[in-house]
C-alpha cells in the first residue's frame, strides 16, 4: 500500500548534519528492497517527502522509526497519509511491475508471484525484532546465552523463510509475512511543537 509521509524537520541543521550520511544510506537501502519509491528534502530545508511501498501503517512507522534521523529525535512526528494513485501509478511501480497498459515496456512480463513463506516461529520473531532494534549478532546472543553462530544460523533461516538476503530487507519483509515482530523499533517520536 502506497503512503506518503512528510517529515519536519527540528532543531538546528548542525543537528543532522552529522547524521545525514547514515540517513541517505539508510533510504538508499530501503530504496533497494522497494519500501522507498520516491521522494526528497523540501526545497526550503525545513523537511522531506517520502513515498513508501509498505503492507499497513504499523510496517511504515517501524521503517520509519529505524531512520537515524527517528532515532536521533531531529525530526517531529511524520505526516502520514494513505495514497491512492490515481495517475501515475505505473510510473511509481515501475515498468518491471506493471501487468500491462501504457509505460510497460515491451518483452516484459509481469513479475512472478513471491515464493510461498513459512511462517515465523516465536523465537524467529524474537530474534528478527532483536536484529530491527539494531542489535548485532554478538549482542542477540549474549541477550539469549547462546552462541553467535546458533545466532547466525537462526538468522540464516529466517532470511530463507522470507526469501531474502540482507539485513536492510528484513523490515520490509518481516511485516509481509505472518509472523511480523510486534515490538515497535524505537520510542514513537514526539513533535514538540
């Protein structure tokens, strides 16, 4: 489901200037596992548009959350909106997504369906929420005294239930599976305004 979020931001730009660099990197990440379709900073400095591909509301709040500029409280609460493209709908998915009409481009066919899932076990959903809020692998494992590689190997099956690959596509692919961490990334962010 298609939203778009406006975010202001707060405080000086001294703020987020140390921070800018892991916030780019992070929407380029969420831009590679399609969750970002679109957006940028207003033209006056003072916050951002975002386009995101995500399942509902509460997958958007926890990509949200997990920005660094969230984490480092130098934004207010996001503006969110359901969005119902009228237009442009095509041009947003994509080509390569389209199943048909104007924009799609010729010798395409429509993507195959997404592999079958598994659903998550209680202890996989403990550990994805644990990998979400940040924590590295040796920190999971210290949390539940095990070892780091009985960590990994959890990890690896998880990847394999939800058919990716990285660390960046979990949140997006944790919230279209069943067993979705319920445990929110971060503290809601508060507009002190």
């Amino acid at each position: 489901m298609p939203f778009v979020v406006d975010i202001a931001f707060r405080g000086a730009e001294a703020d987020r200037r140390d921070l800018e660099g892991a916030h780019r990197a992070y929407w380029g990440r969420m831009a590679a596992c399609g969750v970002l379709l679109g957006g940028g900073p207003w033209r006056d400095g003072t916050g951002e548009l975002l386009v995101c591909a995500v399942r509902d509301r509460l997958a958007l709040l926890r990509v949200l959350r997990a920005d660094p500029y969230a984490r480092a409280r130098v934004v207010g609460e996001p503006r969110i909106r359901e969005w119902d493209a009228v237009t442009g709908r095509a041009v947003l998915a994509g080509p390569e997504r389209s199943t048909g009409g104007p924009g799609t481009r010729e010798g395409t066919s429509p993507p195959a369906p997404p592999p079958a899932r598994t659903e998550l076990t209680a202890h996989e959903r403990r550990i994805a929420a644990m990998v979400l809020e940040g924590l590295t692998n040796r920190q999971i494992a210290g949390t539940l005294t095990v070892s780091t590689r009985a960590v990994e190997l959890h990890i690896t099956r998880i990847y394999r239930k939800l058919g990716i690959r990285r660390r960046v596509q979990l949140a997006a692919a944790v919230d279209r599976s069943t067993g979705a961490p319920r445990r929110p990334l971060a503290p809601p962010v508060h507009d002190s305004r």
